[in-house]
C-alpha cells in the first residue's frame, strides 16, 4: 500500500508519505482511552475537537465556531461547524458531541481518561442540532484549554457503539485511518471530504522505538521525516547537521518519583523528604539531558504560568538525607523497588548511585511500557502484594493549565488505577486547594493558591521531583509547518515535504 503509484490525469503519482518516528507505541486509538502524549500525535490527524490550538498556540475555532459563557462561568455554549462528516459518512452535529462527552460521564464505561471530563463537566446537552450547552461543575478557568485536548476530541457516535474505536478510530479530522498492525505502524491517508485545507501530503506513516540510538539514526539516514522526542545526546550533531532541523523549546514535562504511601517505610514525610534531599538534580540534567533541562523545584514545569520559581525545598544535601532517615528510625537505611520504562532505566540507574550514598538500596524493575502502565497503575493492594514502593514517570498536558497537572497526579479522587496519582498520596487540604484554584478565575488570585499548592506538594513529598527537560524534534531540512505543541503532541497534520 506504501509508495504505491496512483493514476492521476493518465499519469502515474507516486504518493508523498510524511514518516514520524516516536518513542512508544500508541496505547488506543480511541481518545478518551489513553492520557499519553505520543498517542495523542497519532491520533490528531484524525480527530478534532470543539477548539483547538494554532502554530502560535492560540485558541481557535475547530468544530465549534463560536462560543460563550455565562456571567460566573459555569455554562459555555457552543454553535457548531456546519456541513461536517464523519470518516464513517455519519453527521456531525450537537448529538455527536453530547455522545461524546457523555460517554465519559457514565462509570460503566471506565474511559483511561475520564478523570479529566469528570472532574469538571456536570452536564453536556444538545440545544438544537448545531448548539451545545456544557454545564460545569463549578466555574474552571482552564475549560477551554481542557477542550484543545486530545481527550476531548469528538468521536463517531456510531463506531464507538460498534464497540471498535480502541482499535479503528473514526473522527473529522484531515486524515482517515488505514491500518495499525500491531508493533509495527499506523498508517493514514488524506480525508479528501475533509471541510478545512486538504492536507498537502497523501499519507503519514508513525513508527515507534524506545531506542535512542535509532531515533537519531532514522532522521540522519532519510528513514523518517520526524523524529520526537530527539534524545538530548544527539542534538548538537543534528543541530550543526544543514540537511536536518533542530526544534527546540522550552518543555512542560516534569518527570518524576512517585512513592507508594501505603507501603512502610514511605508513609512517613522524613522518609520522602530524605530521598529528594539525597537526589542531585543539577547533576541529572547534565548527565541525562546535556543540560537540555531545569532541575525541578516544583511539580508545576517553568512554563507555567503558575509555576513558583522562589520555591527552593531540596537542594542537594547527602547530610540531611541521612539525618531525616535517623530521625524516621532507619539509621542503616533501607530497600525499595521502582518499575520504570525501558527507555528512562537511566535516570533509575542514576538514583540508584545517588541514594546509595545515603544507604538506600533502589531495586530497578525495567519494563517494557505496557508491563510498566500495568504495574504503575495498579491499586494499592496489587502493588503491596508485588511490593513495589515506587514508580518512575512523567506528566505534562501543556503549559496552560495548572489544574491539569496537579489534579491527576495529586488529587485524592485520581488515585490509581482512577488516575495518576500513583503513590495515592491524599490530603484534603491539598485537594481543597486544588478546587479552589481550578475555579477561581482570577489570575492574580489564582496564583496565591496555586503557590500554596506547589509549597504543600514539595512539603508533603509524595513525589521526589526530578526535573523538566526541553522538548528536542528533529526534522529532515526538506520538512516545513510540523510544530510541537507544550506537552508534546506533535502537529504532523499540516507538514508539508519538499522534493
């Protein structure tokens, strides 16, 4: 099917293909069953939301043309694109859209990402055929931003009751799915009934692999188009490389330890304390990521507009390490395990040096990423009957939302296997504050609770905060209008490949 030659005019066509290379294989295709960002690349070709983002990361009009809200903003109203189908031939109209967002309100279904829905929509009706009404829970600053994700992304009403969309997905977008064969790629081709500009190549191919060597390689040899994310070490020799392009931008992943406290002796504060003085940050971003990253101080990314840069908790200090797992009763130290993907078993390996120093043994269990999602986001009585004390991750849905980040990952309600709350960490002062400050639509109030927020989260340590790093893509030179969007979904659907 590939590189097949199509008649066009009496003349053959060889169809131009844009190829992109990632990190991980994609986890579902249906939207609203994953929260990861390499799958979300794959799947925004296909599908569309009511808004989206532009190359200047401005939101703009997608399947919605317009919009308002209510004085307070609990009520947002939505006037729907007209003459708009379906891959599948089927309409989109106001009911799709309630479908859509009704699916995740039903518990029966257990959506991977109906956390992020639930949390804030009460309730989502059809007006008429090309209106919707979305009421809020509560008034959320950040509602519209929730809307340019990949999990608010519109669905067929008919595939997802056909009970397929996890692995043949139907949307509105520009291009139309092909086929996934399993371990291997996922092809698509241009929605030639598309309502918006025709794509400007026929197909785009996604490949996956988690070795950093054959991400560099495929982009220097031609075998892909795109290749995100760059392992840090190669991007000087892509950079100081004229038949290639560097895209470098200041990131909104944080990367992170999250410890079980449910499991001794990690539901004791001084332990989880003592584990972020005994990391040395500065030192993991130049050893991981050539310097292409900040040392963390706060579970919100630099980008942020929310993000706290006077927070300074945990310099490196071996010596108060030691002294705080004293004071916990653990003079000799202790062992505990962490499951991590293949691909970050350096960053494991590092802690292991690192805590070593402070009498922490750290046992690595390197898993392959379905293994590792498994294991990382099993209930507290599954990971006490494996043992596994903690789990090696990163999370980022953009620079824009403050609420998106803090909430799945620290919220009590998002304990997994609901959420990414990993290490079930729950305080009710902390989830107060996390309402409070998803609902108040004032900035500058916002900020005073969202600093508390990030004071608290540091304090009570349910993670050891690692770092952010800058997003690395490299491209051939002969690739123009890809961009990459703060929390790493890829824009493809546009690009363009030059002869």
């Amino acid at each position: 099917m590939l590189g097949l030659a199509t008649l066009v005019g009496g003349e053959a066509h060889a169809q131009s293909v844009l190829k992109v290379l990632q990190a991980e294989a994609p986890r579902s295709m249906d939207p609203g069953g994953h929260t990861a960002s390499v799958t979300a690349t794959i799947l925004e070709p296909m599908y569309e939301g009511l808004v989206m983002r532009d190359k200047n990361m401005q939101i703009v009009p997608s399947l919605a043309t317009s919009w308002t809200s209510s004085e307070g903003g609990k009520v947002w109203t939505f006037k729907l694109r007209p003459g708009v189908t379906f891959h599948d031939g089927t309409p989109f109209n106001a009911e799709s859209v309630v479908h859509s967002f009704m699916r995740f309100l039903d518990p029966k279904r257990g959506l991977a990402a109906a956390g992020r829905i639930t949390a804030v929509v009460a309730s989502v009706k059809a007006v008429d055929d090309s209106t919707v009404e979305f009421t809020l829970k509560a008034p959320y600053a950040g509602f519209l931003t929730l809307l340019t994700t990949n999990t608010a992304k519109i669905v067929s009403e008919k595939a997802d009751e056909g009970g397929k969309l996890d692995t043949m997905p139907v949307g509105t977008g520009a291009f139309r799915f092909v086929e996934w064969k399993s371990g291997e790629y996922v092809l698509e081709e241009r929605n030639d009934k598309y309502w918006g500009d025709k794509p400007s190549v026929d197909q785009l191919k996604f490949t996956w692999s988690p070795e950093a060597s054959v991400l560099s390689m495929s982009v220097q040899s031609g075998q892909a188009d795109v290749v995100y994310p760059l392992p840090p070490v190669f991007a000087p020799t892509v950079k100081n490389n004229p038949a290639l392009k560097l895209y470098d931008t200041e990131g909104s992943f944080v990367y992170w330890v999250s410890l079980n406290v449910k499991l001794k002796p990690l539901d004791d504060v001084k332990v989880r304390q003592a584990l972020n003085y005994a990391t040395d940050r500065a030192a993991l971003v130049s050893a991981l990521l050539r310097g292409y990253g900040t040392p963390a101080n706060s579970p919100l990314a630099p980008t942020n507009p929310f993000y706290d840069k006077a927070l300074n908790t945990y310099p490196y200090d071996p010596a108060k390490a030691k002294a705080l797992l004293a004071a916990a009763g653990l003079t000799d130290g202790f062992t505990m395990s962490t499951a991590v993907q293949q691909r970050d078993a350096p960053i494991a390996e590092a802690l292991q040096g690192m805590w070593a120093k402070v009498g922490v043994k750290l046992e690595i269990r390197s898993q392959e990423g379905g293994v590792w999602t498994k294991a990382a986001f099993a209930n507290p009585e599954a990971k006490a009957a494996d043992k596994l004390n903690s789990s090696i991750a990163s999370w980022s849905t953009g620079s824009f939302n403050p609420d998106l980040q803090l909430r799945p990952l620290y919220a009590t309600a998002s304990s997994a296997p609901a959420g990414a709350n990993l290490g079930f960490f729950s305080d009710p002062k902390l989830d107060d504050l996390i309402d409070k400050g998803a609902a108040e639509l004032d900035d500058a109030k916002a900020k005073v609770i969202y600093n508390e927020a990030q004071k608290m989260v540091n304090e009570e340590a349910p993670h050891v905060l690692l770092y952010s790093k800058r997003d690395l893509m490299a491209t051939t030179a002969k690739v123009s209008d890809v961009w990459m969007q703060p929390g790493g979904v890829i824009t493809v659907q546009y690009g363009t490949k030059s002869n």
